[in-house]
C-alpha cells in the first residue's frame, strides 16, 4: 500500500488558508498513487493553547474537510484537529476543553478518532486540552491490500508502553507532531526505536516553518520494521512516498521472534 507524508508549514490559527493550501497537496498525493496520505498534527490551526478560538464542535470544519478530501480522491486522510466531545458528561457538564484528536477519513465515508492520550505538559496542553483514554487501531483497505495502522500523536512518542501494548496488532504506526527544532534528534531517534523496537512500519510526519515563535524543523520519515529509512526529509515542505506492507512485518516478525521474548513490567 503506497503511503504519502505531506510534511507542510501550518498558517497560524487560519484553518480555511490551511484548507486551500493542503488540497493540493494532497490531490498530489493520490495522483502519485498513495492510497493513504498523513497532514501534520493540528493541521488546521497549529499547536495552539488559545483553544476558545482554534477549538471546533465535534465533526467540525476540519473533520469535514479530511472527509471531503478523502472522498473526491479516494484515499485515507489523517490528521489532528481540536475538537470538543460529542456529548457533554452529566458529571462534568458542558465540555470546554478539546481534545487533540487523530482522525483518520475513509474514502467511502469512514471514520475513526484517536484522542491524544499524552497531552504536552511541558508546554501546557495538559491545561487546554483533555486527554484520551484508549488507543485506537485500524485496518485499511485498498484492492486486496490489509494494513493495521495503529494512531499516535507527537509526545506519545515518548512512552514506548503505549506502542508495545499494541505491537502485535499493529502493521504500521501512525505518527503526526509539531516537533520543535530544539529537539529534532529526539524526534528522528525515537522514531527508529519504535519501528526497531516493535518490528513495525512507522510513519512520522511533522511540520515545517514556524508558529507561534517556535520554530520546526519537518525531518518526517516513513520506516521500515527493521528501522531502515524507506523516505525522509529535510527542512522544506515535501510529500514523501513509501511503499508499505503488512506482509513484510509478518516476514520480518517470523525470522526475528523479538515480540514473544517480552514480559510484562513487574
């Protein structure tokens, strides 16, 4: 299956100049034959605290336009949007806070949601946004093509836990940031170590220019389950390419059994 990361620079908190500026990236992308294609995380807005303004109702102009998107092109379409709950908690009434949700759009109307469940403390998003309570993993379709694809959110990075506790369910990992350049090695790194370490593809697509004073440096790279690089880039905007396949990560799962030697903590 033929994936497309489009590493791109976000207008800050302008998701309508965000929208015209990705359509055709992604009419890119399925052009060049991807049939699943992946925005930076908070694609529509940037990695904004200022959530009374950037925060959407649930099914929001951004959910619509990944909807769209993946639709008119026939393709699978993530990317992460701030969007309040469906419905308000009787215990904690109205919701005010979004989540930063991974969604993930289907060509024929599909969709799926993963709440971001490590929220950035360092730089307060734990203060604006709710975190998640549960991963999510979904399987693809294109032809007679199967891919599990398993849906992270940038800090999630971090926590090797989340991403072992769902290894063997999961052919590729999906990962969108907004990774500041001061820690760009931790980013590239931590990327290897995930696909290495769960002998799966990973798929990491991170932002260019700057916002809000910090500055972003993209190095977005599609890796294979023995952490080889299949694509990269620099420091521009650019769509990568890869081919990936779960077949490979049975293959590379039966001649290095790594997974069944692991135990659980304690």
């Amino acid at each position: 299956m033929r994936v497309a990361a489009l590493q791109t620079d976000v207008v800050w908190e302008s998701p309508s100049a965000n929208f015209e500026r990705l359509a055709p990236w992604i009419r890119s992308a399925a052009a060049a034959g991807a049939h699943l294609a992946v925005l930076p995380e908070m694609f529509a807005c940037g990695f904004s605290m200022n959530t009374q303004v950037v925060r959407e109702r649930f099914g929001g102009p951004s959910v619509v336009f990944l909807q769209e998107q993946a639709a008119e092109h026939g393709l699978w379409l993530a990317g992460s949007v701030p969007e309040l709950a469906e419905e308000p908690t009787a215990r904690r009434g109205p919701r005010v806070r979004p989540y930063n949700t991974l969604i993930l759009a289907g060509p024929g109307g599909e969709i799926h949601r993963y709440r971001k469940l490590r929220p950035f403390t360092y730089a307060g998003e734990s203060e604006h946004y709710e975190p998640g309570h549960e991963t999510v993993t979904v399987e693809i379709e294109h032809a007679d093509q199967r891919l599990r694809v398993t849906l992270f959110i940038c800090y999630d990075l971090r926590f090797a836990d989340l991403f072992w506790d769902v290894a063997e369910e999961t052919d590729a990992y999906l990962v969108v940031a907004n990774w500041p350049v001061t820690r760009r090695r931790h980013w590239v790194d931590l990327l290897a170590a995930r696909a290495i370490e769960n002998q799966a593809y990973v798929v990491g697509v991170n932002r260019v220019g700057e916002g809000d004073g910090l500055a972003y440096a993209g190095d977005s790279r599609i890796l294979d389950p023995l952490g080889e690089t299949l694509a990269s880039a620099a420091g521009g905007e650019s769509m990568l390419l890869a081919e990936v396949d779960a077949a490979r990560v049975k293959q590379v799962r039966k001649d290095l059994p790594f997974l069944a030697d692991r135990r659980p903590p304690g």
